[in-house]
C-alpha cells in the first residue's frame, strides 16, 4: 500500500521546513569568493606571519 503525503496538510508542511535547514554561506561567499581555479588539493598549506608592522 502506497502512502500518500498532503502537502497542504499544516502538519506535513511544518515538518518538512524543520527538516530543510538553510546553509549560512553569506561570509563565505561576500568576503572569499572561489572558484574552479582557487581550489587545490593538499593536506597543509604554509603561512607565514610578519610580526614587524
């Protein structure tokens, strides 16, 4: 037996948006903006830092 999901049941519609959650990318995307290019594939990456200024 198929069961059948009403989506204009409240019910049904309140459970399906408490299951969506939304991804926060705005930061990521406003301020570190990637793409096809920027990304490599390595483990570590060196930084250095000037204690100077």
């Amino acid at each position: 037996m198929a069961s059948e999901l009403n989506f204009f049941d409240t019910y049904v519609l309140m459970a399906i948006t408490e299951e969506i959650v939304p991804q926060q990318t705005f930061f990521k995307d406003r301020y570190f903006p990637t793409g096809e290019g920027d990304i490599f594939a390595c483990d570590k990456v060196q930084f250095t830092r000037d204690y100077t200024g």
